[in-house]
C-alpha cells in the first residue's frame, strides 16, 4: 500500500490534530485586522463543536495507531 498501511490514521491524526489546535487559538486570539466580510471573533458554539470534532478524531487515531 501507498505509504503504509498506517495511512489514514496518521491523516486522521494530522487533520483532527489541525482541527482542534487552529479552532482553539482562533478562539483565543482572534485576527488584529479585519478583512471586509469577516466576523471580528470565531463563533464560540460552532468551534467548541470544531474543537471536540477534532479531538475525537485524534483520540481515535492515536488509538488505531497505537493498537
């Protein structure tokens, strides 16, 4: 198989991983400056949403790699 057999875990990982750590700092330093069409803070439903979407799915691939 194309780079292992350990592919989509390690890309499960990767996107989760990106997924909760990116929603996390936007929560906790919002952009300085504002572009036209953009909210000045992150909506803070939707990204705890994001935030536990992401640590599941890295939680779930740290335990498909390990096992």
């Amino acid at each position: 198989m194309f780079l292992g057999a350990d592919l989509l875990p390690w890309l499960t990982l990767a996107i989760g991983g990106a997924l909760a750590a990116g929603t996390l700092l936007a929560l906790i330093r919002p952009p300085d400056k504002i572009k036209d069409g953009d909210l000045p803070v992150a909506p803070l439903g939707r990204s705890l949403i994001q935030i536990l979407i992401g640590t599941v799915a890295s939680i779930w691939a740290i335990a498909s790699l390990v096992s």
